[in-house]
C-alpha cells in the first residue's frame, strides 16, 4: 500500500527556517518524481517544487533561492527545507507522488499535508 | 508563464450532469489531469492523462480535451460529489513547472 506522511509543520517567526518531511511506503522515493504543493487557507493549489528520479530538480519562482527539495534513499523520505519565511508561505504542505516512467504526468497519490504558520 | 483558467463555481441538480471547464492556450495539446478535494481532506486524483481514470474512480467521471478548453464531466452527480475540483498541466515551455487552475467549487443543490 502506497503511503505519504508528512510532518514537521508548526508556527514560526517570518525570517524563519522550517523543515519538512515526507514519509512515504509502498514504494521507492527515488524510483518516481516527487512534488511539495501548498494551499493557502481558502486559496487554490499551488505548486512549490519537484525532484526527479535523477535527482534534479525545480522550484516556483515564488520560493526559488529560499526553499530546498531533498530526499534520501536510505530513509525513503522526501524533504522540503524552508528558509526565510515570509507571512505568504503560510499554507497546508502536501507532497504528492508522480510517475516513474521520466514521463511528467499526473500526481497519484498524496500525504494528508502538514500546516505551517508564519507569523509573529 | 502558462495560466490554466477555471470557474469559480459550478451547480448542479443530483443526478444531472456537471462541467467544469479548464481554459488555456492551445491546452488541447497537453495532458490535463483533474483533482477532487473535499473539505479538510489531501486532492484525489480522478482523472489523468485528459480521459482516463484511477482504478476506484466510478465512470460517472470523464474528462475530454480539445483546443484551448478541457472539461471534466461528472453524470448523475451525487451530493458526495460536492467538493472543489482543479486541472493541472505541465508548463514545458520553460523548465518544466506544474500548473494548477485556480479551482471550482462543485455545489450539488
């Protein structure tokens, strides 16, 4: 059974550094690409980074230079190391599950999210 | 950068049929994929590659793509069906970034 679980949210100071992680099982972290998407409260869905297969990766213009998509192998997790924070990264954090085939596809599974809170 | 275009709100009678559109340009020449997301709940996703579905996803669900719109059509809407729905597409035109529509919230009346 394919599982994503993420943690590491809470509240903390604009100018902050937060690390998420996402556990997955079922499958291998690094065997499909693998995304970090957030939803403001009451907003839509909105993209913040993905890493490849071959470990490469791309992040939204919104959080380039201040946001790092990891993973590592051993633990079978996904991470998302958030620096700088600003008020606007306020959001419920999903990381979500894409394909493995190279082929930019549809995400088929996601965790239950994780919120983060910045504010003083 | 590439914008994907969605109504704010659809309603829809139980057992008629609801449409939600996903506009952008020439959109018909890429892979759309539709999310259901209920309150408090992670999105599902309910169909992929423009028409096909998820294993456990009902037929009730379809989609079509075709010029500068796609549609997720969802027949004999029931009141579980109520939730707000999104599109995503890639955006290879620069560096490969994901691309959300802005989501439609689904009312069953």
């Amino acid at each position: 059974e394919v599982k994503l679980v993420e943690t590491g949210g809470g509240l903390i100071q604009p100018g902050g550094s937060l690390r998420l992680s996402c556990a997955v099982s079922g499958f291998t972290v690094s065997s499909n690409y693998m995304s970090w998407v957030r939803q403001a409260p009451g907003k839509g869905l909105e993209w913040v980074s993905v890493i490849y297969s071959g470990a490469s990766t791309n992040y939204a213009d919104s959080v380039k230079g201040r946001f790092t998509i990891s993973r590592d192998n051993s633990k079978n997790t996904l991470y998302l190391r958030m620096n700088t924070l600003r008020a606007e990264d306020t959001a419920v954090y999903y990381c979500a599950r894409g394909g493995s085939s190279g082929y930019l596809g549809a995400f088929d599974y996601w965790g239950q999210g994780t919120l983060v809170t910045v504010s003083s | 950068s590439y914008v994907l275009t969605q109504p704010p709100s659809v309603s829809v009678a139980p057992g008629k049929t609801a449409r939600i559109t996903c506009g952008g340009n020439n959109i018909g020449s890429k892979s759309v994929h539709w999310y259901q997301q209920k309150p408090g709940q992670a999105p599902v996703l309910v169909v992929y590659e423009d028409t096909d579905r998820p294993s456990g996803i009902p037929e009730r669900f379809s989609g079509s793509n075709s010029g500068k719109t796609a549609t997720l059509t969802i027949s004999r809407v029931e009141a579980g069906d109520e939730a707000d729905y999104y599109c995503q597409v890639w955006d290879n035109s620069r560096d490969h970034y994901v691309i959300f529509g802005g989501g439609t919230k689904l009312t069953v009346l």
